[in-house]
C-alpha cells in the first residue's frame, strides 16, 4: 500500500483536515508500485498483518474499487495462514462486521480449501482431503500436511523464503549488471522480470552452459518506461531467469540463515506426522500460492523430493542389513 507521507509542521486543526484527506489519497499493489513520491508500507508479513489501519484501508480498496461491490449485500469467505491466533480472527471479524457491515462471514484455513480447489482436476473417487499443501504466496511459504480436512497444526513448517525474496534478488542482481534501469523503477522491473519469464531449471551447472554456448536463445530483452522522463530502456535478462526461483531449491543465494531446500523441508514435515497418514501425504501434494507457478516447479520439486526420500530408503535398508523391502 502506498501513503501519502507530510514532513510538515502544521496545527491541530489543519492536522486533522490533512489526515482525512490523506485518508483518501493512498494505492494498493500494481499502483502502488507505480508511486515512487509515495512511502511503500507493508501491512502484512510473513502472512500476518502487523498494521491493521493499513490493512481495512486496503480492504476498502479492494471491495469498493477492484470488487466495485456494497459490503452489506454479500457474505464474505476469507482466507488465513496456518497457526493464525485468535486475536488476529478476532480482529479480522471486527474490520469486516463493524467497518463493512457484513452480513456474514467464513474465515477458512487456505490448506483446506486448496485441496478442495485441487478436486476440479480429479475423478470423483481420487478426490480427498488428506494431502500436503505447499502454499507460498508474496510473504511467506508455508508446508502443511492436512488429514481428512483438519491440519495437523503441530507439524507445520514455515520458510522464510517467498515471491518477495524471489523478487529483491533478481533486483540484487539486476543492479550489478544492469545500469539503465532506473533507481526508482528497479522494484517494478525485477517484479516484471519475475513474472514474464522466470522458470525453474533442472541443473544449475547446465543452464550456465546453455546461456554462455547460445545466449541469443535464451537471453530475453525486457522493455520498460521511465515514469520521469517517458523515454524507453531496454535490459537483457539472462542468468536472472532461472535464479530468481533457485532460491527455494538452494536458499543459502538470497539468505545464508536458512539453508534447508523446500524438498527436504516437506520430507521433513511429513516424516514428522503419524506414521498412519504419511503414505497418502506424499501421495497427494498440491502447489498452492503465485509463487508455486513457474514452470517445472512441481517437477522440479518432485525430483529432489524422490532423491531425498531414495536416500533415506537406501540408508535404512544398509542399517538393517538389507532385509528392508
């Protein structure tokens, strides 16, 4: 959300006239972006709100400008990370039945209803809900293992990894390689790179190759606008197309804190659940959240997943002597 912020000395009473018209004057998501004379605030993090004045302002937004719809005439269901508190409900029902006048409302856990949505593309006697749901959105990303509907809370793992790290690195690396980009633009362009033409690939090693023996293959040209001056830029993209998504096969690049891939953190959490459900958890794993939309993911995720469990199979059967089938 972008605000208008006043480093002016004014009265109590022109204080109070600015504020209801700043009250007004703000932007959400793609406008936001677009602001640079406005300060960018965050009223959500990791999946939590932090901000909750920013966060109905950004709920007033979405339901009278993008939804164009009167609160009081529709029931609302929304959606809530895993291990939300209850303060947060609380605080969500209250913005919504007080500030907007709803006449009802459903706050649902996001796991549950991904596994629902998975259904559309199943037979009717393949549709469950027991599987493992890998949800990662802008902020954060979460692995919750869900048995016949209800979480198991007590399993769940977050990653500290999402589309916004994604984004801030091929911005990182943007900026070492590329000088035309405009400063203030750099953020926007990153999100744009990210968007159009990021993928995951199998091999770090072999994509290097690839680009280095025939880059005019695969090095993408991305136009932009300079919002000041109105004059065009044009960048290559190149190792930033595959290196944005690494981050969640290989952390350590944007984070050196947290170094566990995505593959071992699911083996981790389903190895973690009772040893009845663990079958059906890795039998059914639904992607989940924009940040689990670049091409190969899935398949990526499930390569590296079957070696991790392969290693641990093969480790088992060595401790046992070999009698393991």
């Amino acid at each position: 959300i972008a605000i208008k912020e006043s480093a002016k000395v004014v009265d109590q009473a022109q204080r109070r006239v600015l504020k209801g018209v700043d009250d007004l004057d703000f932007f959400i998501g793609d406008e936001a972006i677009e602001k640079p004379t406005y300060a960018t605030k965050w009223p959500i993090r990791h999946g939590i709100v932090e901000d909750w004045d920013l966060m109905e302002r950004f709920m007033e937004q979405v339901i009278f400008k993008y939804l164009r719809a009167e609160p009081e005439d529709h029931y609302f269901l929304l959606t809530e990370p895993p291990l939300n508190t209850p303060e947060n409900r609380e605080y969500t029902a209250e913005i919504m039945f007080e500030s907007f006048n709803v006449p009802g409302l459903y706050i649902a856990v996001q796991a549950v209803l991904a596994l629902a949505a998975s259904w559309t593309s199943r037979q009717v006697g393949e549709r469950t809900l027991t599987g493992t749901v890998i949800d990662s959105g802008d902020g954060v990303t979460h692995v919750i293992p869900v048995a016949e509907g209800y979480v198991i809370g007590s399993c769940i793992k977050h990653i500290p990894i999402a589309g916004r790290d994604i984004t801030y690195f091929i911005q990182q690396l943007l900026r070492e390689r590329e000088v035309g980009i405009p400063p203030e633009q750099s953020l926007e362009t990153a999100k744009a790179v990210k968007e159009r033409f990021s993928y995951v690939c199998p091999d770090l090693v072999k994509e290097f190759n690839k680009y280095d023996t025939d880059g005019t293959k695969w090095i993408k040209q991305y136009t932009g606008i300079n919002a000041i001056s109105k004059k065009e830029f044009t960048i290559d993209v190149g190792y930033e197309r595959f290196l944005g998504p690494e981050i969640f096969f290989h952390p350590e690049f944007a984070n050196p804190d947290f170094t566990q891939p995505i593959s071992e953190v699911v083996d981790e959490v389903i190895q973690n659940c009772p040893i009845d459900v663990r079958r059906p958890l890795y039998k059914n794993i639904v992607l989940s959240g924009g940040s689990t939309m670049f091409r190969d993911f899935g398949r990526r995720l499930q390569r590296d997943l079957k070696r991790t469990v392969d290693a641990r199979l093969k480790l088992s059967e060595e401790l046992s002597g070999g009698r393991l089938k």
